[in-house]
C-alpha cells in the first residue's frame, strides 16, 4: 500500500464527496462532518458514480437508482446480499488528505 494524497480538506464541503482517479482506481472521497472516507466509486448495480450521492451520516446514496453503501464497510445495506465496495484508510494530516491504496 503506498500512501497518497488526494485533497486539501477545503475541496469537499460537509456531506459532500469528490470522485478521485488514483493510480488509475476511481475513488469516492467524502466529507461526514468532518470526517473523511475513501469508497470504490462506481455502483456495483449500473457503475453509477457515487461521489455526487446523497449521504446520511456515513451511508451514501447511489444518485441513479438509490442503492445505498455504508462508507466505512462498502457494504451495500439493501436490495441484494453480499455486495461490497473496497474502502481504503483516510488520514487527515493538516489540511490534507491521504488515502492508503
Ligand atoms: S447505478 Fe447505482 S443504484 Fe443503479
């Protein structure tokens, strides 16, 4: 794993997230209050880009067809069993943000 930085704190308001291509993976970054997470970017039911979604403490919703991921597990946490996202560890150091991947 090789540590990345991928944003100044300032870039993604509250409950907002940024998609991120990072080593050629694309990458949900959001802001929970203040709090960061780092999600695969792409829904697991039709690729829709997660980082524009609506997010409800730490769940996002997808803003196609509303499949919503828990952003600190990837678990999707309805419709369908089984299906997860990767999650990578964000540290904040500063104003800047690194992701681990
Ligand atoms: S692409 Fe995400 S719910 Fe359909």
């Amino acid at each position: 794993m090789t540590n990345v930085r991928v944003a100044a704190t300032d870039e993604i308001a509250e409950g907002k997230g940024k998609e991120l291509d990072v080593k050629g993976i694309k990458i949900a970054l959001f802001n929970v209050r203040g709090k960061y997470y780092a999600i695969e970017a792409l829904c697991r039911h039709q690729d829709g880009s997660l980082a524009p979604g609506r997010t409800q403490g730490e769940i996002v919703e997808c803003p196609l067809h509303s499949w919503h991921y828990n952003l600190t597990t990837g678990k999707l946490i309805d419709y369908v069993d089984g299906v997860n996202l990767l999650t990578y560890p964000v540290k904040v150091e500063g104003n800047q943000v690194y992701i681990d991947i």
